[in-house]
C-alpha cells in the first residue's frame, strides 16, 4: 500500500494579537484523485505529520489544498516505508 505524509506546518487564527486555536480543512490528492479528507483542529507553529494510506499508484504528483479559517500552511510527499522509522 503506497502512503503520503501531511504535514501541518502551522495551523492557527489571530484574536486581537494573541494566536488561538483554529480548524482548518485539507483534501490530499494523488494525481488528480483525491485520496483523503482531513479536518484538523488546533494551534500549532510546530509541524505535526499524519500519514495517509492510499491505493493509487506510486510516482504520481501529490498536492494538498485546504480551507482554513486563520493562517495555516501545510506539505505533503510521498512517502515509502523505507523513511519509516518502524520498518
């Protein structure tokens, strides 16, 4: 099974001038198809990975979009188990 890694840079909205929790809502797609619908909620300025387990095959272009309601920024790759530190 191929995967991809998401990782959320930094998620979070401005009240005032203090950062706060926010949601935001990010759609994985390999090649053109989308493979994974994840809603994230939280404050972070830290990257926090996921991995995503897929079926479509390996090599293709892989993207994220995503809608937040603040500042977010977000990465995916593809990603092979040889980068699994539990392999």
């Amino acid at each position: 099974m191929a995967r991809v890694k998401l990782t959320v840079r930094r998620l979070y909205a401005l009240r005032g001038e203090r950062m706060v929790s926010t949601r935001a809502t990010a759609r994985v797609f390999v090649g053109e198809t989308l493979i994974a619908t994840e809603d994230i909620t939280g404050l972070t300025e830290s990257p926090v990975s996921k991995y995503l387990d897929h079926d479509q095959a390996e090599g293709q272009p892989v993207r994220v979009e995503w809608d937040c309601e603040g500042i977010a920024d977000m990465a995916v790759v593809e990603w092979h188990d040889v980068h699994d530190s539990r392999s």
